[in-house]
C-alpha cells in the first residue's frame, strides 16, 4: 500500500512539473516555489509591449528571467508588482530581467495602474493567452523563473516577497 501512494505522489508531482522532494536548505523550497522537471526548455515567444517593442525569448538568452503572469484586477498581484520592481533595480540587466505578462487589454488602465504603484517594469500582452497557456498559468500571480540557458527552473503561484534577501540570493546562485 505504501508503495502505491509513493508513485501517486511522485506522479502527482510528474504531472505538476515538479522534480519530487526537495531538501529544506533547497532556497527553492523555502520560497515555495515548485522545482520544475530538469532540462525543460522555457517555451519560446514573441509578445508586443507596453511601448510597442517586440520582445522575444530569444532576445534574452544569457540571462535569467523572472516571468510574472498578472492583472490589474488581481489584488495579490498589485501587492507584489513594488517587489518587481524593487527586484529589477537590485540586479544587473546584463544578467537579468524582470518580464511582467498579461491578459488585461485595457492600456491607458495598465499605464495608470503602473504610474499609481510607481513601477516601471516591462508589460507585456499576452491577448491570445498563449503564453499563458504554453507556461500552464491556471491561476494569477504565477511566476516563472528561467536560467540563461533558457531552462525552467521553478514556478511560483501566488503572491512572494521578490526582493528579499532569501530572493535576491536564489537568482543570483541560478546567474552565469
């Protein structure tokens, strides 16, 4: 019987993404952030920004990516947009970069939304919700991080305190 709970569990956490247990000293875990399955290629994409730029995948490689998928009306979500913020003011952008994707159309609201929190990280549209779909988001905020080789690393639903410490040291251990 204990074996057969032991595969539900671990194909549970098969279809989740995730890669198993994970170690308490795992800086992953103690964010609570789920470990995705090693060697999973980040989907590739090309989504139009706020400013009108097209922005790929493939314009970042080298860098690690802090993928948030949000929206205006998402209160956790405005709750943590300061962190991003504060998170892309804290690391080199050389190494590094914060993407912000939504669903919302409304950009004069998105513009105002941004202004009031005094953010200016990039947003980008995601209007068809391919990406979303592509990175499985199911629930809003959900963060994806992504080393420079372009690999997944781990995905966190719901809200984090991005510029922490504990945070700041996790990205930088997953930077070339």
């Amino acid at each position: 019987m204990r074996i057969v709970v032991l595969r539900g569990l671990l194909l549970l956490g098969a279809l989740w993404g995730t890669a198993g247990p994970v170690g308490a000293d795992d800086p992953l875990a103690a964010m609570k952030i789920a470990r995705m399955a090693a060697g999973t290629a980040a989907a590739p994409f090309n989504l139009i920004s706020l400013d009108g730029r097209s922005v790929q995948l493939a314009d970042l490689q080298g860098k690690v990516i802090v993928m948030n998928f949000w929206a205006t009306w998402c209160g956790p979500c405005k709750e943590e947009m300061p962190a991003f913020e504060r998170l892309r003011q804290k690391l080199d952008p050389e190494r590094f970069a914060v993407l912000t994707i939504t669903t919302d159309l409304q950009r004069e609201g998105i513009k105002h939304f941004l202004t009031n929190l005094h953010v200016q990280l990039p947003v980008l549209f995601d209007d068809n919700q391919d990406v979303s779909q592509a990175y499985r988001v199911r629930a809003l905020p959900t963060t994806v991080l992504i080393d420079g080789r372009g690999t997944l690393v781990g995905r966190a639903v719901g809200p984090r305190d991005w510029d922490s410490p504990q945070s700041i040291q996790l990205l930088q251990s997953l930077m070339p």
